[in-house]
C-alpha cells in the first residue's frame, strides 16, 4: 500500500515539472515562423493586401503598387481610376474582371471599357486582348484586358510612343440601360508586366524626365519664404528697419488718360464715327462728276427753244 501511494505522488511531481518545460518551449517553437512572416512582409515579398477603393478622376486615381490588386465595389456607371509605375524594357498587361449585379436586377446587356493613359494622358493603344467586354443580361461577370506596347527608354517630342513613367487605367460603362445605372458591381484588377530595362528599344538614346505628374495635384502654390534680412540690413535702426518699402508707382505720360477711364470706349467711338464722316465727304468731293460744274470764263451760251431755234435757210433758197 506504501509502495503504490508513494508511486502516485512520483507521478504527480513529475507532471507537475514537466508542464512549465512544455509550456517554455512552445514559445520557442512559434517563434521561428512569426519571425519568418514578419521578416517576408518587411522584405515585400509576401502578397500585398488589394486595395478596396478607387479614384474618380486623374487627380483622384489611387495608385497601385507592383504585385498589388485591387478588389474595389463600385456602382454601375462610375468612372472609376488607377495609377501604376511602368519601367523601360517592361510590356504590362492590365486584366480586369467585373462581376455584375443579379441578372433579375439588370434590363439589358451592358458594355463596359478598360482604358490606358501615360503621364500626358495620352491614350495608350493596345496590341493585345479585349478592351470592350458585353455581358447579355443572363450573364454574371464581364472581362476585359490590355496589353501596353513595350515602354521605350526615350522617343522623339512628336511621338505617342509609351516612356517610362507613371499610367492610369480608367473602367467605364460605355453602354448600359438608364435603369441598371446605380446597380451595385464587384471590380477586380491585375496587372502583370514582364521583361526589363535590358530589353529595352531603341537603344542610343536617353529620356531627360520620366513621365510622372505631381505628387500634389490640386494644390495652390505655397506662399514664397520671406527672404533672410542681409547683414546692412541687420545693422540699420530699429525704427527704419520696422517701415516696409513704398510701393513703386507706375510711371504716367500725357497719353495715359486717353487709355484708361470708365468712358473711354466712348470718347473712341464718337472719335472714329466724326472720322469716318469726314473721310466720307472728302472722298465724295473729290469723286464727284464735273458735268455740273459751270466752265471759268466767258458768258454762258443762251438755250434756244422752238422753231426758232432753227437757222433761217429760206434767203437762200431759189
């Protein structure tokens, strides 16, 4: 009887060591792959979270970065933007797929279109795949896709080849009926690039500034900083130093009055209509047909009317 409780409290002490081991090494265990997965988000390697939103315009259009997709709920009939960078060499491929609302809920087919634009918001042509997708009112989804021409490391001025810079891509509804507009839609983007900047053509040539607009769009011009007081300026007295400079006047002539006033169109109309009048009766004087003048000098000759104005050849007559 000894034997066996002496056995039992054995166990019982060596369960009861043997459970804090257990539980320090178990930290130990997780611990290589929470570091493992914090050490791929940090590197980038890992998939990035799409993201769940879009711009309405160029200035609004969220950008995505390489490897990135987006999985954004939109509404029938928005345009809807987004940015991404394009590096020389490279050729991407946007592929966007739209799953629409319930076929119930729809009226019609509906059109929608998938297109590119570079850092000019030149449109971008496409060499490969359907950039205008129809769904019929039974169908649930819609896709679309378009592959970029290879990004040139530089181009002539007059030239819509693609540089190096940054691209949006806009998703429109090009036809649909008045009453699916507002219809809820699930939109999913992804872009794919391949090659580099060693694939990159023509080669000879290099590009002054890649096509990026700024990172500010929209903004006003921040006020200019004052400029920092010179040491002449430092050392003259308070009281002058407190004065701002007068305003510089702009400099009058005698003309100045004429150009400038509330009335002055006035004063040139009525100046160019007694012009124009007198130009006008010059112009008939010395045009004027001098039939009606009468001749300088000597008497005027009398106007015979009548028989008698006839000359009297009965004298001479045999």
């Amino acid at each position: 009887m000894r034997t066996t409780l002496k056995a039992g409290l054995l166990a019982l002490a060596l369960t009861a060591l043997a459970a804090p081991v257990a539980g320090a090494a178990s930290p130990s265990a997780a611990a290589p792959s929470a570091s493992a997965s914090a050490s791929a988000s940090a590197s980038g390697k890992g998939p990035k979270p799409a993201l769940t939103n879009a711009g309405t315009s160029f200035l609004t259009a969220i950008t995505l970065a390489p490897g990135q997709d987006a999985d954004v709920p939109a509404s029938t009939g928005d345009y809807l933007y987004w940015a991404f960078a394009a590096s020389e060499g490279q050729t991407d491929t946007v592929q966007v797929n739209v799953d629409l609302a319930a076929s119930a809920d729809r009226h019609g087919p509906q059109t929608w279109t998938v297109e590119l634009f570079d850092g000019l918001r030149r449109r971008q042509s496409c060499t490969a795949g359907q950039q205008n997708g129809t769904a019929e009112q039974s169908a649930g989804s819609v896709a679309m896709s378009c592959t970029l021409r290879q990004i040139r490391s530089w181009a002539e001025p007059w030239s819509g080849d693609p540089l190096p810079g940054t691209y949006y891509i806009r998703l429109s509804v090009n036809d649909a009926s008045q009453q699916d507009l507002g219809l809820a839609a699930q939109v999913k983007v992804h872009i794919g690039a391949k090659g580099g900047a060693d694939d990159a053509q023509p080669e000879g040539g290099e590009l002054k500034a890649p096509l990026v607009p700024p990172v500010n769009p929209g903004s006003t011009t921040a006020p200019a900083a004052p400029a920092a007081p010179s040491a002449s300026a430092s050392a003259a007295p308070s009281a002058g130093a407190s004065h701002a400079a007068a305003p510089v006047e702009p400099e009058s002539h005698w003309y100045s009055d004429l150009f400038s006033g509330w009335n002055t169109r006035w004063w040139w109309t009525a100046a160019g209509g007694a012009l124009a009048a007198l130009a006008g009766v010059a112009g008939y004087t010395l045009t004027r047909h001098p039939r009606g003048r009468r001749p300088s000098g000597g008497p005027v000759p009398r106007q015979a009317q009548g028989p008698q104005s006839q000359p009297q050849y009965d004298q001479y007559r045999n």
